[in-house]
C-alpha cells in the first residue's frame, strides 16, 4: 500500500497543494490522518479518479416532478449509455443537491411570493452565488384536477373549503406545493378550512390517481395529467420551469450535448403534442440576462 503526502498528490493530480486540503476537509477525495497529518493511499486515489471520470461523462438531474422532462430524457437517453439520470425529488432538494454537487443540473418551478417571480431568487438563496446558468425549458399550466364531469360543481379555490369537499395536497419542499400555498393565502383562505390539507401525493400522477380512484374530490397539478387520465380541469396559474446548471458544469461537453438536444427538430415535434405546455422559449438562457 502506498502513502503520499498532500504535496505527493498535489504533484501527482497536477492540482494545487491548497485545494487538495479542500477536498480532504470537504470529503470529496478519499483520505487518512496519520499522526495528525492528512495523507492519501495511492490505489484508492486512482479509484476515485476513475469513478470521477465515469462521472463526468454523465449528467445527474434533480429536482421538481414533470412528465415532459422525463420524456425528453429518455428520448435523449435512447441509443445512449443512459448518460442522463433524473431524481424527482422537490424543486427545493433540487437546488440542495445541486449546491452539495450531487447534481449537475436542478430543475425548478419556484414561485417567489414577495418578488412575485420564479426560480431566480430561490436559487439565490440556496446557491448563494451567481455562478449558475438558468435555462428555460418550458411553461405548464396548474390547477385543480376534479372527477370527470365536475359533480360538485368546483369551479374555483374559493370552493374547497365548503361542500363537504375533501382534497389531495402536494409534498412539502415541491414547487407545486408551494405555489398552492400562495394561490390560498391570496385568496385568504385559511389551510385549515380545506378537508385534506395536510394529505399529500408525492407526484403529479399520484395526485391525478388519487382523485380518479375517488380518494379525494379535488387535488392540484398540471393539466397534461388530467388530460391523460380523463380528470376535469380548473386551470389557475402558468408556470416557469427552468433548468439550473453551475457555470463550471454548463460549459461542460455532456452538459452542452444535452441542452443541444433542445434545438433539434424532431425534438420539437414531439414536444407539441404534450397538452398544458408552452415550448415555444424552450432552450433560451434567462440567466445571466444578455
């Protein structure tokens, strides 16, 4: 087994002696303290330097729940070594995972309630840098999913918290939630007067399902889902979703490969026939503003 020194590795990585320090202190690089002292064993530096590069060559997406998203990346992923992965897991965990470098890309819809804009003053707050790109990808509609043929004649917010009507939420930390949250305490409605506030679906599907299956009168989300399972829909509110990369990961060729394939025209085509999408600005940098 061989021992090197910070300044070994240093040497070794072609890297400054400082930031191999940073990456112990961080946990990102694979080290040892003898006698106080950080030091590195050589066989499992060169692992790491492999996984690292196997990494590099794939894009890992986190953040909010959309069935567009997901079908452009296994559109992007066909005849590919499934170079992109995607982990749906809340708009906010999205910029958290992006910040810890467990992603390269975080997808968001995050409506500032104060700034009365999206995305770019959250992203401030979890970054808290303005070394990120933001890329528009598209803007859906959201609104009520309700059983088909409306039988309790729900026409708007203002309807929930009467008639006895029982409601499906979304999860906490997600966009969507977020969003509802706002759309109630603007229409000064207290949370605690809608039946199922505090139920909550994980996704835009399983929050459609839920109402299907006649768990819940009424849920909130994007009206391609109603579509598709034959729900009523009450739109209330169009939506920015975004994609936020780091500077460093944009200009990157898996990274630059992947936004590229926003441009192509089969693409495109595709794209149209998603119901509740607007496309039509999809690929355009919004951050930094030209």
């Amino acid at each position: 087994m061989e021992i090197m020194s910070a300044r070994d590795l240093s040497k070794y990585l072609k890297i400054n002696e400082k930031k191999i320090y940073k990456l112990a202190q961080e946990s990102r690089i694979p080290s040892m303290k003898i006698g106080g002292t950080v030091a590195f064993v050589k066989e499992l530096i060169d692992k790491w330097i492999l996984e690292n590069t196997e990494r590099e060559q794939q894009v890992y997406i986190a953040g909010s729940d959309d069935v567009l998203l997901r079908n452009i990346i296994d559109a992007y992923n066909k005849g590919r070594d499934g170079l992109v992965y995607y982990a749906p897991v809340g708009s906010i965990n999205g910029l958290k995972a992006l910040k810890q470098s467990s992603a390269t890309i975080a997808c968001v819809h995050i409506f500032d309630t104060e700034k009365k804009e999206y995305n770019l003053s959250y992203v401030d707050k979890y970054l808290g840098t303005d070394d990120y790109v933001v890329v528009h990808l598209f803007m859906r509609e959201q609104g009520l999913y309700l059983q088909k043929g409306n039988p309790l004649e729900i026409g708007s917010l203002g309807d929930l918290p009467g008639k006895g009507i029982s409601f499906i939420n979304r999860n906490q930390g997600s966009g969507t939630r977020l969003l509802f949250d706002f759309l109630v305490q603007e229409k000064r409605i207290d949370p605690a007067s809608i039946k199922g506030y505090s139920l909550e679906a994980g996704s835009h599907l399983e929050a459609g399902q839920s109402v299907l299956r006649g768990d819940g009168d009424a849920a909130f989300g994007i009206r391609y889902i109603a579509h598709i399972l034959g729900l009523d829909f009450v739109p209330l509110f169009r939506e920015n979703f975004e994609l936020v990369v780091s500077t460093e990961h944009f200009y990157s060729a898996p990274v630059k490969e992947f936004l590229a394939f926003f441009e192509q025209s089969r693409l495109l085509h595709r794209v149209r026939d998603f119901t509740g999408y607007d496309t039509e600005r999809m690929g355009r940098v919004v951050f930094p503003r030209a």
